[in-house]
C-alpha cells in the first residue's frame, strides 16, 4: 500500500450555534450565519480535506446556514450533496439542486445558502492548476490566466462533476480515498477535468473537438508499463507525459485500440494482481479490505468487481485452502 503523507484532514461537530459563527469559519469565508429553527438539538459538521492544490469541504447542519464566499483567487466549485443550494452571485439567484454544481470564478463574493438538513461541498481549485491541466489535455499552451466564466446550470453539471462524490463523500483520514495514491491522484484529476468541462471557458470547444489519433504501438508501450508496475499511481496524465502525447490524444488512441479507457485497463491489471494476494494469503495474513485498499479499491466496489469478474466473493478466496 502506497503511504501518502501530504493530505490533510480535519472533521469538527459544533453543538452550539453561537460558536458555530464565530469558531468554523470555513476557509476563505466569513463564517458561517446559523438561524435556529426551532429549539431542537443543533448540530454543524464541518469536514476539510485538503490535498495537493485541492481543498474542499462539506457542511451539514440541522438548520439554515448562510456561507459568505470573500474574494477568492481560486474557482470555487459548490456541489449538493443532500438536498439543495440558494447561490446569490454576480447579481444572480441560481437554486442547484443534488447532481447539479455551480462554478465560481475567482476574485467575486458570493452567498450559499444551505437549508435545514442539507449538505453542501466547497472545492477550491488553483487557476493555475487548472490551466496546467486543460494544457495537459490540449497538448499545447493556453492564454493564462483562464477567462472567468459563470455559474453552471445544474442541468449541465451533473456529467462533469461527477467524480467529486467519492472524493467529498468519504470519511476524512489516512484509510480514506484521499489517503492512498492509486485512488487519490487520479480523483483529483477528474476533478479537475470536471471543472474545466464545467466551467464557461474558450478552450471548452476544445475538449469536445475530435484529438488526433496514433498507432496501437503507442497503447501497447503505456499497457506494458501498467502490467509491469500496477503499484504506481498511474493516471491518463502520467501516461501521456510518458508516451509524449496529450491526454485527450491517449485516450482516443486507447479507446480506439482497445475498446476501453486506460483507467478501465489499469483497473482490470489491478484486479487481476488483487485476486492473486487473495490466492496466496490466508486469513490472518490479511483482508479483503486490505487488500483491496492496497490496490486502489474501494471496499463495496471492488466486492462488486470481483464477484462479477471471478464468480465468487473475495471473501471466498481469501479463506480457501491453499493448492485447493
């Protein structure tokens, strides 16, 4: 298993709504204004995961909650996880509903309201990050720094923005998605795929317009470095960089060649070397959550893969008899 030190995690519970404005600030905001409903319980649930140029946050709470965005050099991205958002920004009133996402540019206030019993993730994302990553994807520079955009539809956001569910759902710590790099790395690439898909951008043509395409001998040296070193933390970038070719180009190279993504290749090489430690390992020894953390899985989904893959569970395995 591949140990990352650079992520940072916190995860506080407030139950007093006077400490909640003043103590929880989230980052880059004015804190958060609560107004109590009734007087039941009150509980505010702030959770910060930052790692790498990614930071971002999800607030909960039992009732209104009010977050004031202050002039921010990043895109922020707000994303419903439960329920539903009010943003007042630019002069606009936009409700997102689950799904949907809005894309905020930098250097503008903002307000979201939360409403009783919804969630609400804030991602902050780097310009300059960004722009890395559409060059990354273009294969060529771009006109720095990316032209502000506006908030996205809902309606368009959800293809997008999806990728940000695990990375904003999981419980913060070391065993977290964030915490490993197989899992971790390519996340925060999708994540920045996302917004750059999201975002009203002039390159956002771009990712659309068809990539050049090259021989199955380009496809065939990257697998070979996947069957070789499935424990690295490959992801479509790294693997362009090493085939000297963009993102874009790779992967419709790829699809093309065979069929799939290179994130669906390297996920059948991992699987494969995940069902060889469960054949060689006895219980004890290890388990199927181990395992499956230690090759990039998520527990439920790789229990999923497998069975659909191997025709049994990985529990199975794991505690069959060896030579069986």
């Amino acid at each position: 298993m591949v140990v990352v030190t650079d992520p940072w995690f916190t995860d506080v519970h407030e139950t007093d709504p006077g400490r909640a404005e003043t103590a929880l600030a989230p980052p880059g905001s004015a804190g958060p204004f609560v107004r109590r409903r009734a007087e039941s319980p009150f509980t505010l649930c702030v959770r910060r995961t930052v790692r790498g140029p990614l930071d971002a946050e999800v607030v909960r709470c039992t009732d209104d909650v009010r977050l004031r965005l202050e002039r921010d050099p990043r895109h922020v991205v707000a994303v419903p996880l439960q329920g539903m958002l009010h943003v007042h920004y630019r002069g606009r009133e936009i409700d997102v509903v689950a799904g949907g996402a809005a894309v905020l540019v930098p250097a503008d206030e903002a307000t979201v309201l939360v409403p009783a019993g919804s969630a609400v993730a804030l991602v902050r994302v780097p310009g300059d990050v960004l722009c890395e990553d559409l060059e990354a994807l273009l294969g060529r520079t771009v006109v720095r720094p990316l032209r502000a955009g506006v908030p996205v539809p809902a309606a368009t956001a959800p293809d997008a923005l999806g990728p940000l569910a695990p990375f904003l759902g999981d419980v913060p710590g070391p065993d977290s998605v964030l915490g490993n790099a197989l899992t971790a790395e390519p996340l925060e690439e999708a994540i920045l795929d996302g917004v750059l898909h999201a975002a009203d951008e002039p390159a956002r043509e771009a990712l659309d317009a068809t990539a050049p395409s090259w021989g199955p001998r380009t496809v065939r040296a990257c697998l070979d470095l996947i069957e070789t070193y499935p424990e690295r933390p490959h992801t479509a970038r790294t693997l362009a960089d090493g085939a000297g070719l963009s993102v874009r180009a790779l992967q419709d190279c790829w699809q093309r060649h065979r069929g799939r993504t290179p994130e669906e290749e390297l996920g059948r090489v991992r699987l494969e070397r995940a069902h060889r430690d469960l054949e060689e390992l006895r219980r004890g020894e290890a388990t199927v959550a181990s395992v499956a953390t230690a090759w990039g899985f998520r527990h439920e989904d790789f229990t999923a893969r497998y069975e659909m893959r191997y025709g049994r569970s990985p529990e199975v395995t794991l505690g069959s008899p060896a030579f069986a």
